[in-house]
C-alpha cells in the first residue's frame, strides 16, 4: 500500500507544470522487448526487458523509468511481479533467476536452476511467483524446480517423466497449485508449498507436428485446468476427475494436418476461454459451460510460433495480440483494433488490467483496451 500511494504521488506530480522531469518525459525510451513484460499488481507500473538485457520498471502513464534492474550474463526470458509489488523475478537465457527491489532495482538475490540446455545452449526458464510470494517455481526444460523465494533455497525438484521436456507452466490464481505439461502430452499439478504431487499425471494427444503441451490455465476456482496441446483441441480438465471433461476444436482449420494450440486463457469469472492455434494464428472465443463458440478472430498462418490472447480484468473484453483486436466477451463481436495502422499484423499487443501495450517500428504504444485509445506513445531508441 505504501508503494501504491507513492507511486500515485508520483503520477500527480508530473501531470502539473513543465518541469525538468516532464522534459525527460519526451526523450526517447531504451530498446525495449515487450514479449519480455508483466504488468505490476497495482496496474500502474509495467516491467519490461530492455535491449540492454535490463528489465525496466516504467509508470503506466508517462513512461518514466523508476527503476533499471541490472542486466544479466544473458537475455531476459520473464519476469514475474511478487504479488505484493515489492519484488520482481527476473529469469534469463542461461538459467539464473535475479530478484530485484523493485522500488529502485537493486538486487537482492541470484540463484541458479537445473542447467538444462536446448539445442541453442540456452536454459529458457520461465520463473513465477506462488504462495503469495513465498514460493518461486522455475519450470522449462526438465526438471521443474520450487525455490523459497526468501532465500532461494531449492527444495523440490520434479518432473512428468525421466528426460522429457516440460513445455508448459500455469501457477493458480491462489498461488497453492503449480501445474505443469510435458512434450509428450503428460499434464500435473502440484502442491506449491511442499512441491508434492497432488493430481495427474493425464495424458492428452500430443499432435504431430507441434508435439506436447503448450499452454495452461487454472480457472479461477482452482479446481479447472485449461489445456493447449500438440493437436487442435484445447481441452478442460476437473481435477477430480481422471480425464479431460471439456473440448474446444480448432480442427476444421486443420487443413494439412499438425495445427496445435498455442494459447489458453480463461476470463477472470471463469465463464468464457480465449483458444489460439498455430501455425494458422487463429483465436476463438468460448463459453464454458456450453463449449459454444462465440466469435473468434483469422489471422491466418502464423510464424514461427503461438499467438497468445487475453481478457480485460472486468471480463468485458478479449484482446487478440496480433495487431491489438478487441472483442466483446459477451458475444465475440469486434469493438476495435489498437493498432494504427489497419491490416498491420506483426504488431503484438500484450494486456493486463484494461490496457494494452506494443513496440514497434520505434514507438512504444500503452492503450486503453476499452475504447481503444492510446494513453502513451513514446519513441523508442
């Protein structure tokens, strides 16, 4: 609370008279990677990696830089945002996990994970918060790893099966679940604060092409799991029960075979599901209990890999992030686009809350997803 009502004095404070701060406001931004980005809890602050390999704290509404965390050995990979908005975890292509403070990015401590690599050499881990942000869970490559977040102190390591890659990370919404999925379509979930398993493991199909399981989401009960795999149906699975109960298809769009689902998200009442396939870029709006189809949006051969797409925070509306299209949760009819420019498809917008930011062809563009409008747009170096 102490960080919120600082910040929004902040907020104030530039918004009056031409000063030496406002000035600074109109200098160009650093490089910035959006794909590398979260939205802080409190919705006026936003991480975000940089082209330095630094991840940047910036305020929502001006731009302005509050804090620089320090760059790591290597590039950026996610960033997580403790729940309190005091913390942010920063995972990096080689494997270290960096958590910062925040308020002025210092660090505050460095650990390493599993040093598993890919074909590249590189240890993609995505890092994530659980337990009210007392549990850091490092998951990606094999095996998955449960870190107290005080002092980085591992004390579980799990995997689905023996050398199998985990593909897929969701921690609920609660933070007392870490689910994970596997590239041969095994699913799991675990216990985030003895790191003990506690449901699955299942098994969906795991395509032909784009093998595995790409994308998971808890419903916001905690007692639902959304799955995208390696085929062209995402499907929901009740933890109470041994099999998957729901089914959402993509499969009429499977026209030569190998299409999977890239992308699952659940609005946050839990009443609709956002599904996105790839390699053909095509997202589909669903009401859960009906498994009815409401509305989607084409974007037609996706490369090289998954879109992602997502609700606002009052479910009222779903942004698709591949050139910022907006739909109406309630019947999937088009609102508006974000993105200036019609038809411009490489732009890719991620949301949180009820806006939405982009960076491209050297601007950075903050917009209110409601009605479409920018907030910010400020010139990147």
């Amino acid at each position: 609370m102490q960080l919120t009502a600082a910040i929004l004095m902040f907020l104030a404070s530039v918004s009056g008279p031409e000063t030496t701060r406002s000035a600074s406001l109109r200098r160009p931004l650093p490089g910035l990677a959006p794909q590398v980005s979260e939205l802080a809890p409190d919705r006026l602050r936003l991480a975000i990696a940089d082209a330095s390999d630094r991840v940047l704290v910036l305020v929502v509404q001006t731009g302005e830089i509050l804090a620089a965390c320090a760059g790591a050995e290597g590039r950026p990979v996610s960033v997580s945002w403790r729940p309190d908005g005091q913390r942010l975890a920063v995972s990096d292509r080689f494997g270290e996990v960096r958590v910062f403070d925040a308020a002025g990015g210092s660090l505050v401590k460095r650990f390493s994970t599993a040093p598993i690599r890919d074909s590249a050499g590189y240890e993609l881990r995505v890092v994530r918060y659980a337990v009210g942000g007392r549990v850091l869970v490092a998951a990606l490559g094999t095996p998955a790893e449960f870190f107290h977040a005080d002092d980085g102190a591992r004390f579980a390591r799990v995997t689905l099966a023996p050398d199998v890659r985990i593909s897929a990370l969701a921690v609920s919404c609660d933070g007392a679940l870490v689910a994970l999925g596997d590239a041969e379509g095994r699913v799991g979930v675990w216990d985030a604060r003895t790191g003990e398993r506690v449901h699955g493991p299942i098994r969906v199909p795991r395509g032909t092409e784009e093998l595995g399981v790409h994308s998971l989401d808890f419903h916001p009960d905690g007692r639902s799991l959304a799955i995208g795999g390696g085929d062209c149906t995402a499907r929901i699975w009740r933890l109470d029960e041994p099999e998957p109960t729901r089914q959402f298809s993509h499969c009429d769009q499977d026209v030569f075979g190998g299409l999977a689902i890239g992308n699952v998200r659940f609005s946050p009442d839990g009443t609709r599901l956002l599904t996105s396939s790839y390699s053909w870029w095509e997202t589909r709006l669903w009401d859960v209990a009906s498994e009815r189809r409401l509305g989607g949006h084409e974007c037609m051969f996706g490369n090289p890999g998954p879109s992602s797409a997502s609700f606002t925070a009052d479910v009222r509306f779903a942004v698709v992030a591949i050139g910022g299209i907006v739909r109406d949760s309630k019947d999937g009819s088009r609102r508006h686009t974000l993105e200036p420019v019609p038809g411009f498809r490489s732009a890719r917008y991620r949301s949180g809350g009820g806006i939405a930011w982009s960076v491209r062809g050297g601007s950075r563009r903050v917009c209110e997803v409601e009605s479409g409008l920018p907030i910010l747009e400020r010139a990147t170096e």
